[in-house]
C-alpha cells in the first residue's frame, strides 16, 4: 500500500474502531461503506479507491435500495506457491479482468492473514 | 468461547470509554493549558502596552524592518522621525482615521456604539509600534531618508464626513520631488486614495501592518492578497518565511479574525512585495510608478459593508480552508437575518429550512427504519446466531432484507451530510463580525458566548443541557436494532457525553444542534404516530375478517 492509501486505511480502522457508536446502523450495503473504503485502499490506487469509496457512501441514502455491493480490484495474481496460507479476501471474477473483492470469514487473530494477491 | 466473548465485549467497551475519555481530556487540555494562557498573555499585552494615543506621545525611533530585497527597487531601510502628531482628524459615521505628520494613517478608531467597551472606551484598531497604513517608501534611498524626516502639510486639520464625501490632500515636499496623497473619504468609512509624485519616481504603499485586536489562536490572521484570477494568496503571522514578490494583485488586506486594513483596485494588477516584519508578521508594499488609483478601509469585516464598497472584496473575510461551505452558510443566515433582525431566530430558522430541504431523505428513512420493528425478532436470532463474526452477521442480515423487500437502515449519507452544516456554522460563529456579541432571547446576550472550565456557574450551561435532553428523547423514540447490551449501554451514555462535549462550544452552535434534534424528534413523532395508525386499521380489518369468517 502506499503511503497515502495506508493513511486512509488506518484513519478508517480508527472510525471503525471509536467512532462506528455515533452512526450505529446505518449502513444499506454489505460491506459496510466503511468496510468496502478499506478494501477499496488495500487494492486500488488512491484515485480510484477515493472516488469509489465517496461514490458509495453518496449511493448509500434512503432513495437507494442498498443491498450487497462488492469492491472490484483489476487482478494481477502470481503464481501460487506451495505453502500454508491464510485467506484474507476471495477474489471472485467478476469479467475479464476485474475481480469481487470478498472478505474471507473471520480468520484467526493470532495468525497474521497472507494476502494472496500479489 | 462465551468467555472469550464477554472478554472480547468488554475491551471494546473499555476501548470506547477510554477514547472518548482521552479526546475530553486532549479536548480540556488543550483549552485550559494552550488557548487560554495565550489569551490571557494577550490581555496582559494590552494593559502593558496601552494602544497609545499618537497625539501626546513621542515613537521613538521606530526601526522599521530590514528589507533583504537586493534590487533596484528594494524598500528600503528607514529610521522614524522623533516627534509623531497628529496632522490631520477625519470623522466619517462609523469611524475616526488620523493622519499623522508623515501622512500616514496613525490610528483608526471605531465609534459605532457595539465597539465603544462598558467603560466608554472605542475599540482602537492598530497597535501606534507597527507599520502604519499609507505609509510610503521610496525606491531611491537617499529620497526615502528625506521623506521620513521631512513633516507633511495637509489642506485641512479636521473633516467632518458625515454627508457627502470630502478631500483631504497631503503634499510632501521634497526638494525636488512632491508627493501628493489625494484622499478622498467616504461617509461609509472607505476612501479613494490618488497618490502622485512630481517626477516619475518609483514608491511602495502599504495597508500598514494588521489590525491587533483579535489576534488570537482561534482563527487566521496575517495577510491576504487577491489576485486576478479571483485566487487567494494567504500567509499566516505563523507561517510568515521568506519576502516574496506577487503580481497581479487586485487587494492586499492585513487582517486578524474580525477586522482588515485594506488597499484594493479590482481594475488594476498590482505587484506586490511581502516583507517580514520585525515581529516576523507579513507585511505587503504595493509597487508604484509615479502615480496609483486605490481605494482603501479599515475596520470590521462586515460583509454588508465591504459588499457596498465593492461586491469582489467579500472575498477578503475568511473562514480558513472551510470558506467555501462556510461562506454560503454565513449570506443565508444573513439574508434570514434581513428578514427576522435577530441572529439567534436566523439560525433556527435557517437550521429548520435545511432540515426541510434534507426531509425528503431522513423521511424515507425513518419510514424504513419503521420495519425494524417487525424484522426484530430475526435480526436478533441472526446476531445470536453469528456474534462471533460481524461480517457474516452483516451478510445474513442483508440477505433477510432482500427477502423482506426492506431496507431498514438509513444510509450513510445523512450522518455524514451533517458534518459539514455543523462545521460551517461552527466557522460562521467564529469569524463573522456580525455575530460577535449578537443576542437571541433572554439570557442568551451573545451567540458566540462559551462556558469557561473556571465557571460551570455560567446560564449559558442550560443550552447545552437541553440538548442532551432533547438528544436523549430523540434516541428514545427512534427505533434500533442494537441488540448488543454493551453497544446499547455506549448508546445510552451518548446524549450526556454530548451534553460535556457541547458546554465548551458556542452558544449559537448548541442552539442549532438542539433545533436539528427537536425537528427530528417531531419527525420521527410523525412517523410513528402514523404508523401505529396503519398498524390499529390492520389489526381492525384483520379482526373483521376473522369475526367475518367466523359466521
């Protein structure tokens, strides 16, 4: 990530962490806009994660149906290696080159998560 | 793993409380040890250093700032002559300029009756040891030294403008050369200056240093210049570096939080230097060749006013990086002050009409958010079910919504939309000039008032206790889906957290958070009242049918 992108994240990891009590329950998506900011972050470049993650909140309004809305990130997948891994995200196609981005169910805190991506 | 999971509930409660403690404690400490002191060596300032009536003191030797320009055209250095008195008196309806014997601007003094204090004293807009506005610099040093020696006469020692506008002229002679300063006052405070020289000499002019009156930590000061292409070039007294050289400058303005000296001509680009002063504070010198149309002011930043002299010189209030949400909120609570005359009933009002505006949002939501009530039997068997994971939680419950064909929540989007009304009133209150010392009703005698830490005695503290009641009844009678006893014990705790934090913030911002609740309150009042309604005429119809079958 870079430096910008890693600013973004954590200021949003401190909301999720502190602040989600003020705007308990208001998210119509899954993710949460605050979730899918934070993938948007960790997979895009910060353009296209800012403009994507303020796009959503603006769709998440009353007017909007809300629903199940999955950050997309262009793939660019190594070779796997043969190794124990934990799965952070699933990356499901979505077309020819543009992946869902699906957080893995919640892994164990003790190990820290490899990201397959890259 | 119960265990583990009321462990778990309770870090994040100490978690929570521990944050919200550590931002109070950061939020008081900051005021109490940093705010406060500095305002209070400010005061001392003042009373040490009395802002000194020019007419029966000698400056002396003012040593004016070392200018590292090294070019032809560098200001240069000067040394004050010893004997400083007052040439000339001008007394315009709002305010008393006085010119000096160097043809300066020595003082300006207020006279509208909200800047006279309770001891009868008007409010004195420049500290007499700093750069005075009009103040002119020759090129050719060996001019400039004579100019700071050489007395000035003036074709009149009192003007009375009370009416029309009058003329003063100021005429410097030089030996070889003449400086004229024509300066025509404005019964509105403002004036047309032509300056001149008899021979083609190269000058700078200043709007003279700040105005020194409410300098503080709260908002900018220092100076700013527009440019031509409607862009702002600000420099804060902290951020003051190097000298710099601006052109197409329209209006160089030296301001703290409420007042401005000014010089500006919206039809001319001006080059500009910005020099240090000797309290590293910028300083602007207008270039000139031979002769300058420019109109000039000090005084309070009201908008009304500046927007009479010339509509582009609004642009010289600011409101820091906020000015663009700020300055629109500030002209509708004006235009709604037009209407009511009073600021107190201009915010309400204004608080209420942006609520409508956002009602067609925050109606549909609630009207969803109604639905929770029938979902909340399976939302909690689905927070039971999956409490250990929130993202699959999250999951299942969007999936029984899609089922459901509801979505109860209601969206990001409104919470987020209230930061930027508060924060833009929050800067209105601030910086506004016109709501410095503006009553409401009752006690409530200044809108910008706050409670102090060192006196919680203060009626103003009703405010802001009012709105965590009004916060608190609000959270009652919105419906929620937090089934989490933890979460719903934070929840409950907000409104008096609120009520804290509130105590320390301006009295006009309290109030529009209090309306903001009441008007949801009622709204939420609406939409359960009718959906009891609808809820009776079903259970009504119901009950008919049944009784309708039962035959």
């Amino acid at each position: 990530m870079k430096i910008i992108n890693k600013l973004f994240y954590y200021l949003i990891r401190f909301y999720q962490k502190y602040l989600t009590i003020l705007s308990f329950g208001s998210c119509r998506y899954h993710p949460s806009c605050s979730s899918y900011a934070i993938m948007q972050f960790e997979h895009n470049n910060f353009f296209i994660a800012f403009y994507r993650s303020i796009f959503r909140i603006l769709r998440c309004n009353p007017l909007s149906d809300g629903g199940f809305d999955y950050p997309t990130t262009k793939g660019k997948f190594t070779k796997g290696e043969f190794k124990r891994i934990r799965v952070k995200y699933w990356y499901v196609p979505k077309d020819k080159n543009n992946y869902f981005i699906l957080q893995n169910w919640k892994i164990n805190n003790q190990d820290k998560p490899t990201n397959v991506n890259e | 793993m119960s265990m583990n999971n009321n462990q778990n509930k309770q870090d994040t409660q100490k978690r929570i409380l521990l944050a919200t403690l550590i931002s109070f404690v950061f939020f008081i400490a900051y005021d109490f040890l940093y705010l406060q002191p500095q305002q209070q060596a400010q005061m001392q300032y003042a009373k040490e250093h009395p802002k000194v009536d020019s007419k029966n003191v000698n400056v002396n030797s003012v040593d004016t700032n070392t200018v590292g320009l090294a070019k032809t055209n560098a200001i240069p250095n000067i040394k004050e002559v010893n004997k400083e008195t007052i040439a000339s008196t001008i007394t315009t309806m709002n305010a008393i300029y006085e010119i000096d014997s160097l043809g300066r601007i020595a003082q300006v003094t207020l006279r509208e009756k909200k800047y006279v204090d309770e001891e009868g004293k008007s409010l004195k807009l420049f500290n007499s040891t700093q750069l005075k506005p009009l103040e002119v610099r020759f090129a050719d040093a060996a001019l400039n030294k004579k100019a700071f020696d050489t007395v000035v006469s003036v074709s009149s020692n009192k003007l009375e403008v009370l009416n029309n506008s009058q003329v003063l002229t100021i005429t410097q002679n030089l030996g070889t050369t003449v400086l004229t300063k024509k300066i025509e006052f404005f019964a509105d405070g403002h004036y047309k200056l032509n300056i001149s020289t008899s021979n083609n000499q190269n000058y700078f002019i200043t709007p003279g240093y700040r105005p020194d009156i409410a300098a503080d930590m709260y908002a900018n000061h220092g100076a700013l210049l527009m440019k031509n292409d409607a862009t702002i070039e600000m420099i804060k007294d902290e951020d003051m570096d190097n000298a710099t050289e601006l052109v197409g400058i329209q209006a160089a303005s030296a301001f703290d939080r409420y007042y401005t000296t000014v010089l500006y001509n919206f039809d001319k680009n001006m080059q500009v230097s910005v020099m240090k002063s000797k309290d590293d504070s910028p300083e602007s010198f207008i270039h000139v060749a031979n002769k300058a149309l420019l109109y000039g002011y000090a005084g309070p930043k009201e908008y009304k006013l500046l927007k009479s002299f010339n509509p582009q010189l609004t642009h010289i209030i600011e409101y820091g990086w906020f000015t663009f949400l700020a300055k629109p909120m500030f002209v509708m609570l004006q235009y709604i002050h037009n209407i009511v005359g009073n600021w107190g009933w201009a915010i309400i009002i204004t608080t209420i009409l942006l609520k409508l505006v956002l009602s067609p949002l925050s109606h549909k939501g609630m009207v969803s958010m109604n639905r929770l009530k029938e979902l909340a039997p399976k939302i909690k068997q689905i927070q039971e079910k999956y409490k250990d994971d929130k993202q699959k939680a999250s999951m299942h419950m969007m999936e029984l919504y899609k089922k459901e064909g509801a979505n109860p929540m209601g969206g990001c989007l409104p919470i987020i939309l209230q930061i930027p009304i508060f924060f833009s009133i929050y800067r209105v209150l601030l910086n506004s000039i016109e709501l410095k010392g503006a009553d409401w009703i009752w006690f409530v005698q200044d809108l910008t008032h706050k409670v102090s830490m060192s006196n919680l005695m203060d009626p103003y503290i009703i405010i802001p206790i009012l709105m965590g009641a009004t916060m608190f009844i609000q959270q009652k009678i919105t419906p929620n889906q937090m089934q989490d006893e933890t979460q719903r014990k934070m929840f409950m705790m907000l409104p008096f957290v609120f009520t804290i934090f509130f105590i320390f913030f301006e009295a006009g911002l309290v109030i529009y958070w209090t309306v903001n609740n009441i008007f949801t309150i009622s709204q939420q009042y609406y939409i359960n009242k009718m959906f009891e309604t609808q809820r009776e005429e079903r259970a009504k119809a119901h009950d008919a049918k049944k009784s309708h079958k039962g035959k």
